[in-house]
C-alpha cells in the first residue's frame, strides 16, 4: 500500500493528484475511485496504485 498526500483536489470535477515516493509521477484519482468523503489538499492518504488504459 502506498502513502502519499494530496497535492491537488478539484471538488467540481471530483478528481485530484497525490504526490507520492512510490510513483514516478502524480498519482490521478478520482472521488468514484474514493468511496468516502471528499479529499483535501494536504491530506495524507493510503492507497493502491493501478495502472488503467489511459496510463
């Protein structure tokens, strides 16, 4: 599981980037990926990384 923190939410479009040490670069989410309440900028999360078709 990795750790990082949110580095950048959009609450209109549901969608963010968390900066991590287990990844290259910014790791995308979006909030259907989620399942809770919505994220904050700086928040430390733990989360898997899956790799989809788009990249």
């Amino acid at each position: 599981m990795a750790k990082g923190k949110v580095d950048f939410f959009n609450d209109t479009g549901g969608y963010g980037f968390i900066e991590t040490d287990d990844a290259d670069e910014d790791v995308f989410f979006h909030m259907e990926d989620v399942g809770g309440p919505d994220l904050e900028e700086g928040q430390e999360v733990e989360f898997d990384i899956e790799e989809a078709d788009k990249g």
